[in-house]
C-alpha cells in the first residue's frame, strides 16, 4: 500500500502554473501509471526516494510535453509519504 501526496515546483512562473493547472488530469493520470510501477526496493532508502522523485519529474514534464506545452517542473517533492 502506498500513499503520496506531491507538490511541483516551478520557475516557469504563471504561464507553467496555468499549464500543470490545465493538464493535472493527464499528470494525475501519468503520476498514478507511474506509482503502480513503483515496488518495494524504490522507497527503501532516502536515495530511493530520491530517484523516485526524479522519475516521477521526468513523468510530469513529459506529460507537459505531449500536451504541447514547455514542461517547467524544476523539483517533485513528498509533502506525504505513507508505505505499508
């Protein structure tokens, strides 16, 4: 069982907010694809963790991407991380 809330951090200012805000269906959807892929050996160390945040960045900009837009995501972080 895992449970993860994210935040997105951008420089891209208002125009890559309006563009995760216009497309956060298709980034929740290729979030969670991502997640399902996700096993044991991913969240068992803090460098784990960290290489799974940076493949979880590399989702939401490529999701950016095939939607037309600059993708813009400088940092994925855990604000909630729960793992049974």
């Amino acid at each position: 069982y895992l449970q993860v809330k994210l935040s997105l951090s951008t420089f891209g200012g208002p125009t890559a907010v309006e563009a995760i805000e216009k497309h956060k269906p298709a980034i929740v959807s290729s979030v969670l694809a991502a997640l399902g892929e996700v096993r044991e050996p991913d969240l068992e160390s803090a460098k784990a963790k960290d290489g799974l945040r940076e493949r979880l960045k590399g989702v939401v900009n490529s999701t950016l991407k095939s939607k037309g837009e600059p993708g813009g995501v400088e940092e994925v972080f855990f604000t909630s991380l729960v793992v049974q």
